[in-house]
C-alpha cells in the first residue's frame, strides 16, 4: 500500500520535472543574458581578473563563496562532533 | 585501512610532492587559469588521501596531523573573511586592490592577453585563503572518516568476541 | 559614522568571525568559548535592535556587496542588479529579532546545561553558525544566497542534532532523517532557481518579481517551492522529521531549530508574497496553504495527546502551532486579489498569523528550556517516570504554568493576542476553519494540562530526593522568556501596531518591495 | 522539442536519483540517491548556460573572435558542487555512526532496534 502513495507521488513529481524541462528555452540560445554579458566585458575591468568565473566567484558574488566556505567549515566541525570520542 | 605493499609507499612518496605542487599552481592561478580556491584545495586533498591509503590510517596519523590541518583551517577562513572586512571602508566584499598599483593591482589590457600574475586585486588573496580552508579542511574529513571507519568496526567485533 | 550604516552585515559576520575563531580559542582555554560566544551574540542582538529601530523608522534598508557604496543597487548601464545585496524589510527584521533573541538565550541556558567535559568548541561553533545562516536566510534579497544560506542551516541544525550521538543511537538516527529531507529540500529550491535564471537570466528577488509572468514554468516552480518550504517548515506532508530531531536534539537548540523552521516559514512568504503577489492565482494559492495549515493543526495536536515523551509531545504541539500561523497567513492571501475583503479581514488575518510565529517563538522555546531543566536534573524524558517535581523545583514548575497557558492561549499571556485576531479574521472568511481551530486550541490546554499533572503534582518521589532548582544561567534564560509572553500578553497592540502591522504591509506591497532595489522603476 | 533534448536526459538523471531516495532501504544507496541528485541538477545548471559555438570565458590565450559561455552557471555549480561534497561527507559519517550503535544499516532494521 505505501509503495503505491510512493509511486504514485513519484511519478506526479516527476512529469512536473518533464513538463518544466520540455518547456525551457531551447538548449543553446539564451533568451535573456544582459547579466553575463556585463560580466564578461566588465570583469576585466572591474575585477582585473582575466577569468570572469573566478572574478564571479569571488568579486560579483564573493557572499555566496564565503556561504561556501562557511558550509565546508561546518560539515567539518560537525564530523569532529560526531567523532569526538574516537580519539580517547 | 591496513597499510598497503612497498611497490605502492614507494610510487606515493615519490608522486606526492609534484601533486601538492600542482595543487599550489592551481590555486594561485586562479584568476588567470581555470581553476581557484576550491579546485586547487581538491587537489591537494588528493595528495594527502593517496598518502593515507598507501600508509593505513595508523602511521599515516603520525605525518598527517589533524591538529595543524584545523589550525590551517581556522587561519584560512579567518583570513578570508579578515580580507573581505578590510573593503568595509565602501562595502563587505570591495575589491580595494583591484587597479590600484599596490600589490596585485596592476591594469590588466583588456581583451585577449597572456595574462599577468600581478592584477586582480583581492582574488589571489581570497584563492590563497580558500585554497588553505579546502586542502586543510577536506584533510580533516580525510582522517577523521578513516578513524571512525576504524572505531565503528572496532566496535563490532568488540561486540563479537564478547 | 559610517558603521551604523553597514549594520544589516555587522550582524551577521561578526558571529561568522567567532564560529571560525572558536576552534582555536578552545584549545586555548576550554570555558572561554562559551562566554565568547554569548558575548558576540549579545553583540549582534544590540545590533539587531538597532537595526529594527531603524527601518521601523526610516524605511527598508539595502546593503550591496562589493559595490562602490552600500546603497548603489544597479550599475550604470544596467536596468538589473548584478551583485549580491541583503534587502531588509519590516518583516525581515522581526523574524531577525526572533532569530537574535531566541539564539542569545539559547547560549545563556547552554552555558550551565551543555556538559564541560568535551567537544564544547564543535557546540558553540555550530550554534554561532546556525544563527549566522538564519539571519543570512531572512535578510537576503538574492535567491542564490537564500540557497546557500538554507543548507548551512540545515547543516549546522544536523550536527547539533546529532551532538550526543557519539554514545546514544536515536539523536544520530534523527539527524539522519533530518538530512535526507533538507537536503532534498535544497536540492529542489536550487532546481527552482535553475528555472528562474533560465527564464529571466537573473537572480535577484526584487529584479525576478518585477519582470515574472507566471507562465508554465513558474506554475512548476511556485509548487515545487512552496510544498518543499513547507516541507522544511514542518508542515503536514511531510512531518515525519519534527518530532525525532525536536526531542533529540539537546533543549535549548531545540529552542533555536523552532526559530530555523520559522524561517523557512518565512520564506515561504517571501516566495509567495513578494516574489508572486498578484501574479499568482491568490484564491487557489490561498487554499492549498491553508489546507496545508489545517492539517498540521489537527494532524500536530491528535498526534500530541498519546505521547509519552514530553519532548517528542512539544514537537507534535510545534507542528500544530505552524499551521495556525499557515491558515492565518493563507487566508491573507487568499483575498489579496479583493482589496475590500483584504481591508476588512485580510490584514487582520495576516497580523494574527505573523505576530503568532513571534508567540509561537517565545512560549515554544519557553516550554523547551523547562523540558531541559527537568532532563538536566532528573535525567529522563518519559512523563510516566517523573512526578512530583513541583515540590523541589519552584521556578520551572512557574516557567512551564506560564509556557503551558501561552500555547493554550489563555487570555493573560500572548497566545491569546494573536490567536484571538486570527479567531476574528478567519471567521470573517469562513466560519468552520476558525471552529477547527478553537476545537485545536482547546485540545492543545487538555494535552498540557496532562503534561503538568504527571510532570509536576502528585507525591514526593523517592528517586528524585536529591533533586533541586536548575542553576541560575538557565534560570535567567526561562525568566527572560517568560518576561516577554507575559509583556506582550498586556500590550499586544502596542507589539501588533508598530512591529507587526509594518512588517505585514511590506509583504503585502510588493511594488515598494522592489522600488527600493530598482529605483521606483 | 529536440532543442530541449539535453535538459530531458537531466531530469532523467535526476529521476534516477529521486526513484533512489523513495524506495531503498539501505543508507548508503540513500547517499547514493542523493549524490545522484546533487550531480543531475549542477549538470541543468549547466547546461542552462551554454551558448551554442561558443568558448569558456577566460581571456588569457582565448581562441579570438569567439564568443563566450554565460559565466555565471558555473559560479553557482562551483558553490553547489563543494554543497554535494560536504553533504555527501556527513550522510557517510552519521551511516557509520548508525552502522556502529545498531550493527545495521537497513532501514527498517534500525527502526526494530529502537524500539
């Protein structure tokens, strides 16, 4: 009976996901893209980087990269957590 | 992990060291390069893995120390975030160096060129920094699973013998 | 002077800058990272203040990062911003005054309730980075950000949960069911936002909500987003997480994963408020949101009354207690098309539901802490092996009559106020939800009042001679709660007109929501 | 339609990992699943950000007059790829810890031990 609901509810999801997939912008034409084009004539610029993924990384949207780090950092700080005792 | 034959220890004590090299190259080449902070980091996390398999988990502990990997750690984040408080002059995350001649602040001429060491301001400091919280931190994960897949195993036949 | 206007950061790196020196002060000196760590989050707290008080009256704050000033939103040629930028409304900071009070606390009472012996820096740390990421969740104004921010909530909030699992089984068990489900959950918000940047080609909320058109796509999005929040938040469907990593988790991060979830909570209108607002069909949207709350209402508190575990019957009470902030919020949204029906219940409506996550917050972590004094000392949770506490500990037993009359809305205290104004409105719209709710409420008070007879009264047992008055940190902590249910329980409207009455306008606005980004566009 | 042929194997791939999440019992096919996810969607992200004939946004030594990929995709995949990573990291080490106090990690196993 649950694999049934599970079933059910899977395929649900998943022609959600089709539906969305088939009515996306065709695969190599951006539609819009005013952002990433001044990205990629400001980048040297502004950021002085010659690769504008790395200026993005860390000078356009440098938060998100120190969010980044902050997941690493915790991920480790919780394993040191759940192995504290492994090293008595 | 038990250690494993002569012929492997050999090839990593002499493969090891041109690893981490790369790595370093990646990492201070990020904004020049593809790669950066994060990529470079991986990379020299690979070294530090190989260096364990081939060694097992109890004499690899004796060269890869799990204390200095979270004092490197901690040093790396703290310096990454000391660097984006210094732009707190006109906001966080200012790039302050960027263009302005002091240390990697030279003009870069724009469109295709060979690409020079010296530009782009806080991302070489910020790769720096990254690139330490990575190769240190995915060290610690690195050690620390391969103890507790040690302890946890112990732990079952401890439980078996009794 | 110039930091008062890098505020909305300040809050949030400076905690973010302790989590990561916490490590190297404990090997220093073990105790110093707890008071470090309460220190910076009293810091941020002042800060937090600050902040309100200062859009409260001034206006919504933007800070940019990496700009040439806090305030330049869009570079010269563009009509869209590129960089990242915190957007802070009136309802952001009340959920980040929510966020900075619960976690102040939560480290005062884990001062003297956290064992000294080991792995106190990994604690601190992590209670530091889950307030960090939820500030990062409310103040946000990038969708991406909003992501990131999400998973080290749902990070941090594992480890924690998962903290005395190195010699228990069920917290590591807990932890584990809880990672499964949050990370589905901020996979499919990634997935959402894959679409919105296909579509639109851009990332901000404001820069996305003006240009939207609700077309097929956005259809998909707004429903994977919305039931995947929900599912975070711990509503119905998908409920299964709260009552194992509520009563597994130690007590006063409980207290604090009540606050995480009502940020998700807080997202969820987010989503539905500023980034869809009318384009969305407000009716049906409505409805679902409210099926969704009455089904935690009535699921939660059926659920509560047969359990034995206290803690586990707390979290079954939490979920029933988000679905009353559901249904008054969904019937906000249900009538935002109609602007008469919105003036004459609609914002009555949405004040109830938004002033009650503020309660909800209060009493919820209230009741908790209490749940953790009685743990500290007797060292059990099962209610059928404790009794006659009342007689050794004086101030808990006070601390959880004022929890208990809070969530059961008694008049003197704040659940009251807000249950009262989401009475009135949703009765207005329709009259058998706000039945269903009081019949809830009432079984809420009979569940409690079951807690409070075999918790509290009856005999002086014999095993619990020893057993005396938790210490004063974690005293102080439940006094401070208790202070403020019973504060906003006498002066409700003073709390609804100039804290939640502003922040329920920003979310119903949503052309002044992203003016401000695009510069009254 | 045939435009759209790289996002439907996507989703499929991430079909994959959903029909993973909903029917195994063991925890390490859970992470599994959920790596699967995690990779399936940093692939839509990329793919989002292709344009056709053109070359990664690099300048130094880039082939001339090319134009270039959108470059933010694959900032965003760069922080959600190190987001898998750490994920990945802590399912493992809580499965050992659930695998060393209940000696199984079958779902409904550990369920009976607990009682």
């Amino acid at each position: 009976m649950k694999k049934i609901i599970f079933g059910i509810a899977f395929i649900v999801f998943f022609s959600f996901l089709v539906i969305s997939a088939i009515n996306m912008r065709p695969f190599g034409l951006p539609t819009f893209s005013e952002m990433d084009d001044y990205f990629i004539e400001n980048a040297q610029s502004e950021a002085g980087a010659n690769n504008v993924v790395t200026s993005i990384v860390f000078d356009y949207r440098g938060f998100d990269t120190l969010g980044e780090a902050t997941v690493l950092f915790t991920t480790i700080v919780g394993i040191v957590a759940l192995f504290r005792r492994v090293k008595k | 992990m038990k250690e494993m034959s002569r012929i492997v220890k050999i090839v990593t004590n002499f493969i090891y060291g041109f690893i981490i090299i790369f790595g370093f190259y990646i990492i201070a080449h990020g904004h020049l390069t593809p790669g950066g902070g994060f990529q470079g980091g991986a990379v020299v996390a690979s070294a530090f893995a190989m260096l364990l398999i081939s060694y097992g988990q109890l004499k690899a502990k004796k060269f890869l120390n799990i204390n200095i990997f979270s004092l490197l750690e901690s040093c790396g984040l703290t310096m990454f975030i000391v660097v984006a408080f210094l732009g707190l002059g006109t906001t966080f995350f200012y790039n302050f160096l960027a263009n302005s001649g002091s240390w990697f602040g030279n003009m870069v001429i724009p469109g295709i060129n060979p690409g020079d060491m010296n530009t782009a301001g806080v991302l070489p400091l910020m790769n720096i920094a990254v690139g330490l919280e990575v190769f240190a931190g995915l060290g610690i994960i690195v050690l620390l699973m391969a103890d507790g897949a040690e302890y946890t195993k112990k732990k079952e036949n401890a439980e078996n013998d009794r | 002077m110039n930091l008062l206007n890098h505020t909305p950061i300040l809050i949030l790196a400076l905690p973010l800058l302790a989590a990561f020196l916490i490590p190297i002060i404990g090997k220093i000196n073990k105790k110093a990272t707890g008071i470090f760590a309460t220190l910076v989050l009293g810091l941020s707290l002042i800060l937090t203040i600050i902040l309100a008080v200062k859009i409260l009256s001034v206006g919504p704050q933007i800070y940019v990062f990496g700009a040439k000033s806090p305030l330049l939103t869009l570079p010269s040629s563009l009509k869209f911003p590129i960089r990242i930028m915190f957007q802070v409304d009136a309802m952001g900071i009340f959920m980040g005054l929510i966020t900075a009070l619960v976690s102040f606390l939560g480290a005062i009472y884990s001062l003297a309730f956290i064992d000294k012996k080991d792995g106190l820096d990994s604690y601190y740390s992590l209670l530091l980075l889950l307030t960090v990421s939820m500030f990062g969740m409310e103040f946000t104004g990038d969708l991406f950000n909003f992501f990131v921010f999400l998973e080290i909530a749902s990070m941090a909030s594992v480890s924690l949960i998962c903290y005395r699992g190195t010699d228990l089984g069920e917290p590591v068990e807990a932890g584990f069911k809880y990672m499964v489900v949050s990370s589905i959950a901020a996979l499919m918000v990634l997935f959402a936002i894959g679409i919105f940047y296909g579509e639109y080609d851009v990332l901000n909320i404001a820069a996305i909500a003006s240009v939207i058109k609700y077309s097929q796509l956005d259809k998909i999005a707004l429903g994977i987003l919305v039931s995947v929040l929900a599912m975070k938040a711990g509503a119905v469907p998908m409920h299964m997480w709260t009552p194992d990593a509520y009563s597994e988790a130690p007590a006063p991060i409980t207290m604090i994963l009540v606050a995480a979830s009502q940020a998700s909570l807080y997202a969820i209108f987010r989503v539905v408020f500023s980034l869809y607002n009318i384009t969305l069909n407000t009716l049906a949207v409505g409805w679902i949101i409210i099926i969704f709350g009455l089904l935690s209402m009535f699921i939660g508190v059926t659920m509560a009354i047969i359990q034995k575990d206290i803690k586990r019957l707390m979290a079954y009470h939490a979920i029933s207690q988000t679905g009353y902030m559901l249904l008054g919020v969904g019937v906000g949204l249900a009538v935002l098309a109609n602007p008469t029906a919105l003036q004459r219940y609609g914002i009555t409506a949405m004040e109830g539901g938004i002033f009650h996550i503020m309660n909800h917050a209060m009493y919820k972590g209230l009741l908790f802490l209490t749940a953790g004094a009685l743990f500290f000392r007797t060292g059990t949770r099962d209610l059928n092996k404790m009794g006659g506490l009342a007689h050794y500990m004086k101030y808990t037993t006070i601390f959880f009559i004022i929890g208990a009359a809070a969530i059961a809305g008694l008049p003197p205290f704040n659940g009251f106020a807000s249950k009262l104004l989401i009475y009135e409105s949703v009765y207005k719209f329709n009259p058998l939800l706000s039945i269903i709710a009081m019949v809830v409420s009432i079984l809420t008070l009979a569940s409690f009042v079951k807690v409070f007879h075999s918790a509290f009264l009856g005999p002086k047992l014999p095993q619990f001679i020893e057993v005396k008055e938790v210490p004063r940190s974690m005293v102080f902590a439940m006094a401070v709660l208790s202070f403020i249910i019973i504060f906003f329980g006498l002066f409700p409207d003073l709390i609804v007109k100039n804290l939640v009455h502003p922040a329920v306008m920003s979310l119903i606005e949503q052309f002044k929501y992203t003016s401000t980004v695009l510069g009254g566009m | 339609m045939i435009g759209n042929f790289p996002y439907i194997t996507v989703i499929i791939y991430i079909g994959c990992g959903i029909y993973i999440l909903m029917f195994q019992k063991n925890l390490i096919k859970l992470a599994i699943g959920i790596n699967l996810i995690e990779n399936g969607i940093n692939l839509f992200l990329i793919t989002l950000g292709f344009k056709k004939g053109a070359v990664a946004p690099i300048y130094t030594q880039a082939p001339s007059g090319q134009s270039m990929v959108l470059p933010t995709p694959q900032a965003l995949t760069l922080t959600s790829i190190v987001i898998g990573i750490a994920t990945t990291a802590l399912i493992l080490s809580m499965a050992m810890m659930i695998y060393k106090h209940y000696g199984s990690i079958e779902v409904n196993e550990v369920r009976r031990l607990r009682g």
